[in-house]
C-alpha cells in the first residue's frame, strides 16, 4: 500500500523495504532524506502501511542516522509516535533494530522515547558504532553484528 504522500511528493517520507530473504524483510530509512521529516502523522501513516505489508516470520529496521541533527531532534512526537507504534503492533516478529551512523542527537532522540517503548523493542536495538554496516546493499554484513553483539 503506498503512501498518499509519498505518491504525490516522492521523498517526503523515508521508510522502505530494501530485502526479503532468508524468511526476514529488512527495512531502511534515514530521516535526513525525508522532506517532510515534521509530519509526524503522515510518518507514523507511512510506517503503518508498509509494515502491514510484511509476509516474512520476521522484520529488521535499519535506521541511518547520517545527517539526524537538531532539527530531527525537534520533532520528538515523531521518535514517540514510531516507538508506540511498533511497540504496540509490530514487536512480535521485530528481529533487531540496527542504528548506523548514531551521533549525539540520536542518542538524546532515543533517551526522549525509551520511556514510550516497549521493553522487548528496546532489547532490539543495537548501534552500529563500529561502522559494520556501511553499504545497505551488502545486508550480509548484519550476520557480522550479531556475532560481535
């Protein structure tokens, strides 16, 4: 199902499938590419719609934080919303939570929404410190950050 906004404004969101395989559907964004990084509503739409869509036993998220600064950090309903959402309906079968390229506003992004995610989602999420994951084309590379987890 494709969101009513992106189809009118390509880019205002940033939420999309990049693999399925081996049974797990992997997800990327990067909140810097979106237009409309503001509209939480919209965002939160856009994430519901396409995590309906998962046919695999498990799903990963893969957040790039290149170029997250202040004024991502400003829309905290945004981090909110999406923690509530896919605590309350997409935990089940999440498998991890991958954050590449973390800086200082993630960080304080992720202290403003931990109280409003779930606790098996908050196990999930691992930050790529040591750069594992620099080309979202080569996902083999995620089997490497398990075993260095």
């Amino acid at each position: 199902m494709i969101c009513n906004i992106c189809h009118l404004e390509p880019g205002s969101h940033s939420l999309r499938k990049i693999s399925e395989k081996d049974n797990t559907t992997i997800y990327y964004t990067c909140p810097a590419q979106a237009s409309k990084y503001y509209d939480c509503s919209g965002i939160i739409h856009h994430y519901d719609n396409e995590l309906q869509t998962i046919t695999t036993e498990k799903w990963i998220w893969i957040m790039d934080c290149n170029g997250f600064d202040m004024k991502h950090l400003m829309q905290a309903q945004v981090g909110i919303g999406l923690g509530e959402l896919i605590s309350k309906k997409y935990s089940a079968n999440l498998e991890k939570i991958y954050v590449i390229n973390p800086n200082w506003y993630i960080y304080s992004m992720t202290s403003i929404v931990w109280p409003f995610i779930g606790k098996k989602v908050r196990s999930r999420i691992v930050y790529d410190t040591n750069k594992y994951i620099t080309n979202i084309e080569n996902l083999d590379i995620i089997q490497k950050i398990e075993l260095n987890e």
